[in-house]
C-alpha cells in the first residue's frame, strides 16, 4: 500500500523499474516475413509512455505452428487443381503474439537444433523475439 513506510515505497517504486526491464511477450505487427528462412521482422504495436513506436524487432524465429497451415494448403493448391486455399497467415500486416526468451539468442541458428553458446548475460532482452502465434 502507498505510503506506509518511505522504505515501503521505495521497494515499490523499486519493483517496478525492475518489471519495466523484463520483456515477457507484446503483440506486434509482421513487416516482413521471410517464408524460406521462418523469420519475422516485427513492429510492436504498443507504443512508449511518450507516443514513439517502440523500435522494430528484426528476425524473429516462428514457430513451426505459425507458418505449418499455410504450407500445407500451398502444397494442396499444386495438387489438387480444385481446392481453394485460404489466404495465408502469415504476411505483411498479419498481427502476431511475439515472446522474449530468456537467453540472448545472438547464436541460435534458426531450426538446427545444436547447443547454444551464451556469449553475454543480457535476459529477457526485446532483442530475442520469438514469433509464437497468429492474431489476426
């Protein structure tokens, strides 16, 4: 409760600086998709306390998820003649779910599935975006 002690307010005031550093998750929009690479550049959509646009997050990673339905229905639009696919979901101006992993993700390549060595201490950092769903 405000006020209480000025160490209690502290500790608030305290408390929040540390979750305004913590990136969890946003909603963002999708400026470019790279189909062959399953990589987003991201615009977020929230903007700061002073009215910017918060910077561009460039080549998130997008879950197999995200991008599996809209390959499956082009592979079916070459073989079968007749089937009418969907518009596909993920494309420019597509609204996406964007999280923030915990490690920097400096060198993750992207679907190898190898270790990955921590070249800093950096966390939660709006930097390693991962693409994890399709809004809209």
């Amino acid at each position: 409760m405000k006020g209480e002690t000025p160490l209690h307010d502290f500790f608030d005031a305290f408390g929040e600086v540390i979750k305004q550093q913590i990136a969890g998750a946003t909603i963002a929009r999708i400026v470019k998709y790279d189909k062959d690479k399953h990589e987003a550049d991201v615009q977020p959509l929230f903007l700061q306390t002073n009215g910017d646009k918060k910077s561009m997050i460039l080549a998130c990673p997008v879950v197999q998820s995200c991008y599996a339905g809209d390959e499956l229905q082009e592979k079916l639009a070459k073989l079968v003649p007749e089937f009418k696919a969907d518009p596909p979901m993920l494309v420019e101006g597509s609204t996406v779910v964007v999280i923030f992993n915990d490690e920097n993700m400096d060198n993750y390549e992207n679907g190898d599935g190898n270790l990955i060595k921590v070249d800093s201490e950096t966390r939660h950092q709006v930097s390693s975006g991962i693409v994890v769903g399709v809004i809209e």
